[in-house]
C-alpha cells in the first residue's frame, strides 16, 4: 500500500502505483497507455462537433461520432502499444488482430465510450476496459488480470484493479492521474440502487425484489450512464445497479465483454458481488463478442437477494 489514510495521495501518479503493486512492465505500459489514450478521449468529448457518423462539417470535413472517434484513439494506442495481441470493441464486429504482435503478452475488450448518447445533453460518460493474458478473449471474465474505466465526469477520474484492491485516480491540472483513493471496499448491504430497463417490462421476481429495495429505504440514483451509476456504488460503498432480463429482452441490453465482465471484476475485487441471476457475472463463458446479461452488481447482500427474488419466482 502506497497512500496513507488521511494523508494527501497527489504524489503519487498510476505508473508508481501500478509498480508498488509489482504489475509487470508490459501491463504497466498497457495501463498508462490507456490513460494516455483518455486524454485524447476527454478532449474530444469535451471540445469535439456533436456529429452523427457519415455527415460532413462546416469545412466539408467528414464527422466522426464521438464513440467512433474515441474507438479510433484507443485501438490506434494499443495496436501501437507494442503488448497487445488481439483486440475487441463494442464498436468493431470482429476481432482486430495486431499483426505485428501475434504473440503479444495482452488482448484487450473495450467499450471505448459507453453511454455515448448522454453527451448530447452533457450528462458524465465512460471508457471501460477489459485485459486478458494471451491472445484469447472469450475466455470468462474470472481470468481477466486487470480492468479498469474511466469516467468524464466534471471530473476525470480512473479506477482499475490487478486483482489486489481497486484503486481511484484522478485527473489534475496537468492530465495527469494521481491516486485519490486506495482500496476501495464495499459495504455488505446497500442503501441506493440503479435499475436500467423498463420497470414495466420486469419479471415478478425483478418487480418484487425492487419493492423490497423501496421498502428498506434504498434511494433510487440513476443517470443511465453505466460507468457513473456504477463509480457512485462503488465509491460510496453502498449499493446495486441492475439492468434485468426484460420482457421481450430475456439477456437484458449490457455486454458481458465490454461491460460486465470489467465491472464485475472491479466490484468483486472492491468486496461486493454480481450476477446474471443466476451464476456470478465472471463465471459466465462468453460465446461471442456481443453477448448480452441480465445483471446485478453491487453489495453482497443486496445482489443475493435480488438472486433469491429470481430463484423464487
Ligand atoms: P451503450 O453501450 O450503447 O452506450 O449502452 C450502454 C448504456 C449504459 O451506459 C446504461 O447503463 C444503459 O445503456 C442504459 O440503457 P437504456 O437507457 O437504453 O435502458
Ligand atoms: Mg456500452
């Protein structure tokens, strides 16, 4: 542990801590590679034309959305990165193989900008990033080695794990990420939660089980933004998101490459839980690129109630 309980952290950058953690040097490089790539992500997001994809600007320039933009920086940095050997996107079909590094020491899953359409009305949004030993990326989130997101909020901050606690930096003046909170735990029982979907299209078990949230007393907290409805739970320690099996949707709308898998691994390596409704997120074994789950994610016990609401019904 480099940062001290009450002690300022602005020291120390995310290279010296991914080395305090004794990260290798390849996945330290990938690490910071990301982060560097954010920079670039957050400057378009908050400087970029709010385009659609195909049309031209003012200069007859051709516009790129900001999700396919953000994919662009991204994949360009970790072809580029000299460690990566396979490559997924939420915003690519197939898998991009980096031919000059087939056998690289890391594949890498992405979700380069999630919830892309709440720029338009300036709400915060996110990377989020899955890292795989090898060059195999449908293998279950359970053997990922690392994940992390970053969150443009009104602030930029970035959260990752190896597998030996989660950790919080954020951006400074500098664009450089310093460590503002080190092993983040979570609280076995929560007091907010964030449910995706259409209420009206939940199961019975989905309906009664968010009767029972209601009537602990748990506040309702969702911006419809994956990536800071899941940093509110996770930094405040307290609570569930949920994006269930809807009527006529029975895997929910969430990616288990892209989306789940990263943040099951980052709340389950913060002490909390989350499952499809049935087995952990991270025991689900993914048989293509776009697979969907229904999730639960957040403290322990709230997500095995939620599990028990679906078992019973
Ligand atoms: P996206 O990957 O197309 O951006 O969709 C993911 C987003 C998540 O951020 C959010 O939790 C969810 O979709 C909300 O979906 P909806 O509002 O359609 O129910
Ligand atoms: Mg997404």
């Amino acid at each position: 542990m480099l940062g001290e309980p009450g002690k300022s952290h602005f020291q120390i950058d995310l290279r010296r801590h991914l080395r305090g953690e004794g990260v290798d040097d390849a996945l330290v490089h990938l690490i910071c590679e990301i982060a560097e790539a954010s920079k670039y992500v957050i400057n378009a997001v908050r400087t970029g034309d709010l385009g659609v994809a195909g049309t031209s600007n003012l200069y007859g320039e051709e516009q790129l959305a900001l999700d396919v933009l953000s994919d662009r920086i991204i994949r360009k940095r970790l072809i580029h990165s000299g460690v990566v050997c396979n490559i997924a996107s939420e915003e690519m079909e197939e898998i991009f193989q980096v031919r000059s590094n087939l056998k690289g020491p890391y594949s890498v899953a992405y979700d380069p900008l999630d919830g892309s359409s709440l720029v338009d009305v300036n709400l915060a949004v996110g990377t989020i990033v899955s890292i795989y030993a090898g060059c195999d990326l449908l293998q279950p989130g359970r053997r990922q080695v690392a994940a992390m997101y970053i969150l443009y909020g009104p602030r930029v901050s970035l959260v990752y794990s190896v597998g030996k606690g989660v950790h919080e930096f954020t951006m400074n003046h500098l664009m450089e990420f310093n460590l503002t909170r080190e092993n983040i735990i979570m609280q076995p029982s929560g007091s907010i939660y964030s449910p995706g979907g259409l209420r009206n299209k939940y199961s019975e078990g989905d309906e009664k089980f968010i009767r029972y949230l209601e009537a602990k007393g748990a506040k309702l907290r969702y911006s419809g933004g994956f990536v800071p409805d899941i940093n509110q739970i996770l930094l405040k320690g307290k609570g569930l998101f949920m994006y269930p099996a809807l009527n006529g949707s029975p895997n929910g709308k969430l990616r288990v490459l892209f989306e789940l898998n990263p943040m099951a691994y980052l709340i389950e390596n913060a002490g909390g839980a989350a499952s499809n409704g049935r087995i952990p997120i991270l025991d689900i074994v993914p048989e293509g690129l776009d697979q969907r789950a229904p999730v639960y994610i957040g403290c322990t016990e709230d997500v095995e109630r939620a599990v028990e609401y679906q078992q019973e019904n």
